[in-house]
C-alpha cells in the first residue's frame, strides 16, 4: 500500500466560497438541475409559450436536448462524457425516462407500467431512476445498454432510486407511504436498509464513489435533519445552521457535502459541509430584503468543489429566483505535477507486483492521455480520461484484483487532480 499526500486545501469558511449568477456568465437557465467535473450544466429553458426543453451547457455553448414528443424534457443528471439522463412527455401522454448523448434522445422504456423518472447516471452509462409495474407499483430501477431497465424490487410497498456511483452501488428510498428507510442497494448484497436518526422516515439521496451516503431522515423529535451514512459510523446527523431541520442533497468524493438547513429565523440557507470543518452557511448574491425573506438552496456539485442550487428573494412586492454557482476556493497545486506522481504511483504498484504489468499499463495510458491534453488544453478531456482511470481502478478494486486500501488511494489522488484543473 501507498499513501499520496492530499493536494487541497481547505475550505474553511464563507471567505473561501465565491459565489456567481448563472446568466451573468451567459448559462441563463430557468432552473438548474447538475453539473459534471468537466464543468457542464444541465438544466431546463423555455423554448415557447408551450413547451420548456432540457439543455446541456457548455462554456457558453447551449444545446437543445429536444423531447421525447410531447411539448417538455427535464434533465436530472449528466455524467463526466456529458450523457444526460431526465424525464419528457411521450407521444402518449405518458412520462417516460429518458438518456441523451451525440446521438440523439432516447426512451428508456419502463417496468411494464405506464411511466418512469430517471434520476441518476454514472460514468458506466448506467441509469437509476423510479418506474411503475405493470400492476401499477412503484420500484426502483437500474437501466444497463443491452439489458435494458431492472426492477430492484422494494423493501415494502414502494421504492425509488436516486443516484448511483461509478462502482454500481445505488441508494434512494424504500417502504410504505407513512414509514420508509433509505436504501442502499449492490448487485452482492441487494437492497438493505440504512435505518433512521430515530425517526420514522429517511430517504438517500446521493453517494459518492467512497460509498459514503447522504440524505435526510426524520430524529426523535420529528425534525427532518441532514445525514451522513457510511459502512463504519452508520447513519449520523450533520447537524444545522440553528433551526430545526435540513437537507443534504449530494456528496463528491472529497466528502464535502451540500444541502440548505434552517436558520434561527426560519429561512433556509445552503450549506456546505465536510469532516474538518462542519457545516457553514454558502455565501449569497444578494443580501437579505428588507421586508420579505431569502433563501438559498445547493442541490448539486461536482469533484472539482463546484456547486449550482439557487437564491429566492421575496419582498412582498417582487419574486426573483437566480440559478447560481458555487466554486470553494483554496484548490492549490500544479496538476501537471500531481499527475506525474500519480503516474509514478501506478508503476510503483506495478513494480511491487501488487498490479500485473498488463492492467497498469491500460492505466497508465488513460494518465498519459490525460496528461496530453492537459499540455494541448483541450477542454474537459482530461477531466473524462481521469474518470475512465478511475473506472477502472473501481472496477479492478470490485474484481480483487487490486487491494482496496490502494484502490482508495489511487481514486482519491485522481479526484484531487480533477479539482486542481483549469
């Protein structure tokens, strides 16, 4: 086993946060939905006085994803080759899920019943989402090229999934109207139950490839509350900004993780959070009215410590709702370096026989070519050339073909490189 030193600094308070309106840089969206490591956003335009389309952005660049037949699409994820997953209204009148790439839109079917939602897409092109039965039940599903959508059946009545990460593991939410658990499901295990923080309810809402989970579930005293789950401390609370509740609505593999909580006061302010620092409040780009109420909510972000979400102002008089970006400063170092030393990580593997000469090479290639077009600058290919690198890394951990502790390692630096890009 190796340990790479960390190449980022910090986040430690709002001073290290800068904050932007989404149409000051020309992504004049009407709602924001996600956004990838390679700095592509999806998110939803009014295209006429009938119909709103989901569009991917791309420095500047918007693309009309189009519908399925029906007069709207919303995007809800777009993984790292920018392939967007959503839901549109069928030529029937029915909502159905959706995946887009270079190659057009496509239906991805349901389980049977009348429509499907999909929620989530991993860099392996596979899909999660909630669909109904030909019965009429609602399941989670997880949608795979050439095998199409899988029922990954229910610990109860219902079940719906929220997102998967790049090993396969998929989380979301199970059981009956009044009492539900999140879930965490795995092609070994199959679903199982996360529990509660006491209360009657929680639902998963994003994990990460560290298999680190977070979400929101109801405590002893009826306060729905962000959560933290993972393997070894089970299911914690990430506490709040001063009010009663919140919300943790997704995690990047550095652990940071954002949502909005309530204040004091009753208005609810986005959040971030990670292990050294706790939770603090996200700056806005707007100060509070005088009379009325701001509120602020992150509902997305990516590795490279980006998140979008949006500010609501209400003066009693006027309405205005911005799509906004986070970016966390304090990323520092030079990410041509930080990649010649993970290249020198992987041969050093290599050469204590811990990985065969023939899988390190296949990863060395995918560094190389990242590394190449970093020197070329050439926009987000050295962002997908990591992610395929860190594919496989999973895939070899997954396989045992390479010791977790390593595996672990290896993702983490190659996620810290992501951060440091341009």
């Amino acid at each position: 086993m190796f340990v790479l030193v960390g190449m980022l600094a910090l986040v430690t308070s709002t001073a290290s946060v800068e904050v932007v309106d989404l149409a000051a840089i020309g992504a004049d969206f009407d709602f924001t939905w996600a956004i990838n490591n390679a700095g592509e956003i999806v998110g939803v335009k009014t295209v006429s006085e009938t119909e709103s389309h989901a569009f991917i952005w791309d420095a500047g660049v918007f693309t009309d994803i189009g519908t399925l037949g029906g007069e709207f699409s919303n995007p809800t994820d777009v993984n790292d080759l920018g392939v967007v997953v959503g839901e549109s209204r069928a030529p029937d009148g029915n909502i159905h899920a959706f995946i887009w790439d270079t190659a057009g839109i496509r239906d991805l079917g349901t389980l049977g019943g009348f429509s499907s939602h999909a929620q989530a897409i991993n860099d392996g092109g596979q899909v999660v989402g909630v669909a109904n039965t030909a019965s009429g039940a609602e399941r989670a599903f997880l949608w795979e090229a050439g095998s199409g959508m899988r029922d990954l059946g229910a610990l109860g009545s219902f079940s719906g999934a929220r997102d998967i990460n790049d090993v396969g593991q998929v989380v979301g939410a199970t059981g009956g109207l009044e009492r539900y658990q999140a879930f965490r499901w795995t092609a070994e295990a199959g679903m199982q139950a996360l529990g509660t923080l006491g209360g009657p309810t929680s639902a998963a809402w994003a994990i990460n490839s560290l298999g680190q989970v977070v979400g929101v579930s109801d405590d002893a005293s009826g306060n729905a509350v962000p959560f933290l789950w993972s393997e070894p401390t089970g299911m914690v609370s990430l506490g709040t900004l001063g009010g009663p509740g919140g919300f943790a609505f997704d995690i990047n593999d550095a652990g940071q993780i954002v949502g909005y909580s309530y204040l004091a006061t009753g208005d609810a302010r986005a959040f971030l959070w990670s292990e050294a620092t706790g939770m603090f409040e996200l700056p806005s780009t707007d100060p509070p009215p005088d009379r009325g109420f701001l509120e602020t909510l992150a509902i997305d972000m990516n590795d490279r410590g980006d998140a979008i979400g949006f500010v609501r102002i209400f003066d009693f008089e006027d309405f205005v709702e911005k799509n906004v970006l986070w970016s966390f400063g304090g990323r520092s170092g030079d990410p041509r370096e930080a990649l010649e030393d993970l290249i020198d990580a992987v041969e050093r593997l290599a050469a204590a026989g811990e990985i065969s000469e023939a899988r390190a090479l296949s990863l060395l290639a995918k560094l190389d070519t990242a590394l190449a077009a970093l020197d070329a600058e050439v926009p987000a290919a050295p962002v997908r050339a990591l992610g395929a690198f860190i594919r496989e890394v999973e895939a070899l951990k997954t396989a045992g073909l390479l010791s977790g502790d390593s595996a672990d390692a290896l993702v983490l630096a190659a996620e810290e490189i992501i951060g440091l890009l341009p």
